[in-house]
C-alpha cells in the first residue's frame, strides 16, 4: 500500500495502475504544479573531502595544534580556537565544488 500526500488537493489530476516488477503494481500519478510550488535551486559550495591535501592538513595542524596547546584559556575560548583552526584548515586544503 503506497499513500501519496498532496499539499495542494487541487493539483491531482489523476492516478493510473501500471504493471511493476513481479506480482507488484506502480501508481502513476498526474499532478499538475504551479510556478509557486517549484522552489529556485541554491547553488551551495561542498567540501570534496576525498581530495583533500592531506599531507598539507596535517602539517598545518600540527602546526596550529602546538602553539595553541600550551595556551591557558577559558573553555569557551578553547572551543572557539579550535573551531577556527579547523575551519581555516578546511578552507586551504580541501577542494571545493558547487552543488547544482
């Protein structure tokens, strides 16, 4: 049993049973949709992790990581060091690409 919610009821214009794989059924259901139910695409940017620069992440962070080390803080202010390394090491050594 297949249940199919619609947002707008009026967009249904009909629903077809066509045969499917083995002893299963596939709905096809017409729906008619309106500029307003399209959404715009946002182009994001992604990390492309598995081409990351490896040996040059681990430099920098080791880098970073014995300097910050020794520094008596506040946790708040820890995190928030810890944060920013990570985040700046991100940025150089790991590609980007947008999302489409």
């Amino acid at each position: 049993m297949d249940i199919y919610l619609l947002r707008l009821e009026s967009a249904f214009v009909s629903c077809t049973i066509v045969p499917g794989i083995s002893d299963h059924n596939g709905a096809f259901l017409e729906v008619k949709w309106d500029e307003i139910c399209r959404e715009s695409k946002v182009e994001r940017i992604v990390p492309v992790y598995q081409k990351t620069d490896d040996l040059g992440f681990q430099t920098f962070l080791q880098e970073k990581f014995n300097r910050w080390a020794g520094n008596d803080s506040c946790l708040e202010a820890i995190w928030k060091s810890y944060k920013d390394i990570i985040v700046e090491c991100i940025k150089r050594y790991v590609p980007q690409k947008n999302s489409e």
